[in-house]
C-alpha cells in the first residue's frame, strides 16, 4: 500500500492523497478515484441523488458561484428550499450584505476579497482542490448584520465546483 494513500469507496483503488487525518484528507466526492467519479458522472445518476448522498453540506456552482445544484443538508442548512437557491449567486444565497448593494454579488469591491469566490475560482481554473479554507461572511438580514466564520473545501466536478461547507458560525456581531 502506497503510504498517504487511501482507498477508493467503490473500486478500492489506492488512491495518493495528503496525509491520512490532515483536513485535506477528506474528499468532497465521499473518497472516489478520478475514474469512479468519472464512471458516476457518465452514468445517468440523477445529479440530486449524488449530491443527496454526500453527508456535508455542498453546493454545486459555476465560475461565477451560481449555484447549479445544492444537496438537503446545505439546504437544511441554509433554511432554504431548491427554488430559493438554484440559479442564484453564493452571496445571494448565504445572504451576503454586499450582495445587495447595487452591483449584485461578485460585482462589488469587496467581492475581490471573498474567500469563497477566490476559492471557487482558484479551482475552476486551476482544478485544485483546496481544503479547509477559512472565509467570513458579512450577512444582512433586515436591519441585523452579522459576521459568519466558514471553513470551506472545494473540489473541481464536471465543468463545476463542489463547494462544501466545513463549518459555519456566528463569528462576531457587527452592528
């Protein structure tokens, strides 16, 4: 067995990977090889039921973090249903304070700090996967404002990227 290797959910190949217990250790495809995730995508799987039967949170967003695609457990989380993310941007969907301003999400001057949007981007064009990756996020919703602490994970799917949510929590109280 290949030291910093970990085996393939369905195929069992060894798959190389960081460290075994590191937090990049945990693929968001739930521990696929390359060809079994290829093989799952080219199979006619339903997209909902891939995404439903990933435990986290995750989202499934183009370039520009418009979400595609979400599974129950981001929308569990984010207290939404299907039509209230679908085709809409991340900081629409999160509720991003910046986001309403007038530009729209990713529009704005703070958009270029985002560290979900670089991270979603970094992937996209790269094909990356980046783990872990600490992100805060202004909210706004009515005349409260408040500041999340995430930790987000992405990993490069199709011509898409996963987004998952690692963590997500009140960080501080702005206003």
């Amino acid at each position: 067995m290949i030291t910093g290797a970990h085996l393939c959910s369905k195929c069992r190949k060894e798959i190389p990977s960081i460290p075994p217990g590191s937090p990049a250790d945990r693929a968001i495809t739930g521990g696929l090889c390359q060809e079994c995730f290829q093989h799952v995508a080219e199979s006619g799987m339903p997209l909902a039921d891939f995404l439903d039967g990933l435990e986290a949170p995750v989202l499934l967003v183009d370039s520009d973090v418009v979400v595609k695609a979400t599974n129950q457990v981001a929308r569990t989380m984010l207290g939404k249903d299907i039509s209230q993310v679908q085709g809409y941007r991340g900081g629409d969907v999160f509720v991003c304070a910046y986001a309403r301003l007038p530009e729209g999400c990713g529009r704005t001057v703070h958009c270029s700090g985002c560290a979900i949007r670089r991270s979603v981007m970094e992937t996209f064009t790269t094909g990356k996967s980046l783990r872990n990756v600490p992100a805060h996020l202004d909210r706004q919703i009515d005349n409260h404002f408040q500041q999340l602490g995430l930790r987000i994970s992405t990993e490069k799917a199709w011509n898409l990227v996963l987004l998952r949510i690692d963590y997500i929590g009140p960080s501080r109280e702005v206003h």
